[in-house]
C-alpha cells in the first residue's frame, strides 16, 4: 500500500483503517487495487457506469472531503510535533539547567500556537513560578512572574493541577473563570480564558509544572494543543535531566582532579623523604589533642615531639617557618616549588589546628622549648 494521501508516518490506527478500505474496495470491484487513491477512483467510475451518477458522484465527493479533512488535520499535526521537535533540538544544545529553565516557556510558544507559557518547580508543596514567556509582551511576563513567585499557591485538593500531577500528563481547561477547580488567584493573575497543564517528570517524580495558554489571540486552547503541550513536556524533562547529570559528572569529575593532584603532591612528597635506618622505634609521638597545652621541657628535638604527626618533609618546613622564612625562601631552600610549600603549610596547619603560619611557629617553639633544630 503507498502512502501519498498523507505526507509523514502514520500512526498504527489510521494505518490498519487504510488498508482495511483498499481491501474492501478490491473485493468490490474484483481487482487488486494499489492505493487508497485508485480505490476511490474505480469506485466512482463504476458508480458512474451504474446509471445513476449525480447521487452517487455526491457520494463519492463528500468522501472526498472527508478524506481531505482527515489529511488537513493529520498534516496540522504532524507539522505541530516537528516545531515541537526543533525547540527541543535548541534546547539541547544549551549546557546550563538555568539557563534552559529560562528559555523553556519561550520556546514552547516559537513552537507552537500559543501565546504564553509559565514554568514551575514544585517545593514543599507549593507551585514556585521559575520562568514566564508572553509574546510580545516582556514586561507583562515580568511583573506576574514576579506576582506568582509572591502567590506560590498550595498545591492541594481539589486543585486541577494535582490531579495533572496523579495522572502524570496533560490538560486542557476550559471556561477557566468559572471551573470549580481553579485556583482563582492564580487565574485572575493570568487572566486565563483556557489552558493547558502538563506535569514534569524527572525520575519518576513530578519535580514542575508547564501552563500555556492563547489569552492575546483569544483562541481556546484545544485537544492539539494539549498533545503539543504533552511531548513537549516530555522531551524538555528528558533534556533538562541529562543537563543536570551532565553537570553533577563535571562536578564530580573537578573533585576528582583535585584529588588526583593531592595524591600526586602526597607522592611526591614521600618518595623526597630521607629513610630512617634507626633500629628503634622512635620517641612517643604527641598526641593532636595536647598540642594547645605547651610543654615545659627546654631545648627538645623537634623530631621527638612531632613523630608521627608530621612528615619529614613537613617538619622542615615547620623548622623555616619558625625561623620566619617566606614561601619562597623556604622554597628555596628546600629546592622544591613554592607550590609544594603552600602544600606542606596547609597540611601543618590542618594537623596542628593552627589558625595561620604565626600560631603554627608560635607552637613550635612553645613544644620544643624555644629551641630552633638546626
């Protein structure tokens, strides 16, 4: 069976009804009949031949017209999904979830037929407004953005929108001003005729809510609309879920980047330490909870009181910070980076719980008794 009747896919649906009709034409006529086209043609031909053409051609052209109606409402369609499919192809070309919120509403109207939209997040209950779009209008978007921010109405029963939420779909309300189960601030706010409602689902979870309506054009909204409404909602929570993800990965990937550095400054660290051949085990370190309490005892060695609590390498830098030295100094005169000493006097600091480099040598010399190791 061709398909030239209709330009686009064809849902399974009208499919089966399409060649369920070419097979009732073939059986009738006798023949093998190609396409939906042929049939009608060989049928009004063989109505014609009948004798009686004028009721019959009146037949066959209001088939006709019903054929087009079908073909101008499927085309209208179809052409709806692909602007609908365009505004998320930008959309996804956007890296950032904020700035995506932002445009969502925009995008949503250059998309399809309607005049306005308002996107919310939904927390602690409540609708928060995030994001407005009126066309034509920037500061009218601006100024009830900022009204239903102030409004954040509860979302609560019978509100038609928890049940958008139960169901996890679109829909249309019409006669807004006078449904039962309109918040009515919220609608003297929009000043809503008709709208559509569709839920955000990240997850699993209905995390926002997207409001649209026609209110310039004075259209109602209609079932299209809806289904516009609906795979756009669906496409943008699928879009803005992978921004999100793409942006915790970044994050995670940066602390890992961080660390992997440490590690390399921790590595590098140890394999510059001088081995310890001492057959002993070394003096008792002292114990992080008792370094704020100073030591009486003059003239200690520092490698004594700070065994075990810091590196080698830590305590020669501890040793030139005592003596006053800069980064830089002390840099040189350890020959290694100055990077590397910001490295080591961060992690004296953390180990002696000194506030800064002052009370770090101030310790020192209050635990070695005033003694500089040479």
């Amino acid at each position: 069976m061709t398909r030239e009747a209709f330009v686009g896919p064809l849902d399974e649906q009208l499919a089966r009804r399409l060649e369920r009709a070419i097979e009732q034409a073939s059986l009738l006529l006798g023949e093998e009949v190609p396409d939906l086209e042929h049939a009608v043609d060989a049928v009004t031909a063989a109505l014609v031949e009948s004798g009686d053409g004028d009721p019959w051609e009146q037949a066959t052209e209001l088939h006709r017209l019903q054929l087009q109606l079908v073909r101008n409402r499927f085309d209208r369609r179809f052409h709806a999904l692909e602007r609908v499919h365009q505004a998320l192809v930008r959309l996804r070309e956007i890296t950032s979830p904020s700035v995506m919120i932002s445009r969502a509403p925009e995008e949503l109207c250059a998309a399809s037929d309607f005049d306005r939209a308002v996107m919310s997040r939904i927390h602690d209950g409540r609708l928060i407004a995030e994001s407005a779009y009126f066309a034509d209008d920037s500061t009218g978007a601006a100024r009830t953005l900022e009204a239903l921010r102030e409004l954040a109405p509860p979302l609560q029963h019978p509100m038609i929108e928890t049940e958008v939420m139960r169901r996890r779909r679109a829909m249309i309300v019409l006669e807004a001003r006078l449904h039962p189960r309109v918040h009515r601030e919220m609608a003297d706010l929009m000043g809503w005729e008709s709208y559509a409602a569709a839920a955000l689902v990240i997850q699993g979870e209905v995390v926002g809510l997207l409001h649209a309506d026609r209110l310039p054009s004075g259209r109602q909204v209609d079932a299209l609309d809806r289904d516009v409404l609906w795979t756009f909602a669906l496409g943008y929570a699928q879009i803005l879920e992978s921004a999100t993800l793409r942006r915790t990965l970044r994050r995670e990937r940066d602390q890992t980047r961080r660390f992997l550095d440490w590690l390399n400054a921790r590595s590098g660290e140890l394999s510059d330490a001088a081995l310890d051949l001492s057959a002993s085990e070394g003096a008792p370190s002292v114990a992080a909870g008792s370094l704020s309490e100073p030591l009486l005892t003059e003239g200690r060695d520092d490698r004594a009181v700070f065994d075990g609590l810091l590196t080698r390498r830590e305590l020669d830098v501890l040793r030139l910070m005592a003596r006053g030295r800069t980064n830089g100094a002390v840099a040189a005169e350890l020959v290694i980076s100055e990077g590397t000493v910001k490295f080591h006097v961060n992690n004296i600091l953390r180990k002696l719980r000194a506030g800064n480099r002052a009370e770090a040598a101030s310790l020192y010399l209050r635990l070695t008794g005033g003694r500089e190791a040479s």
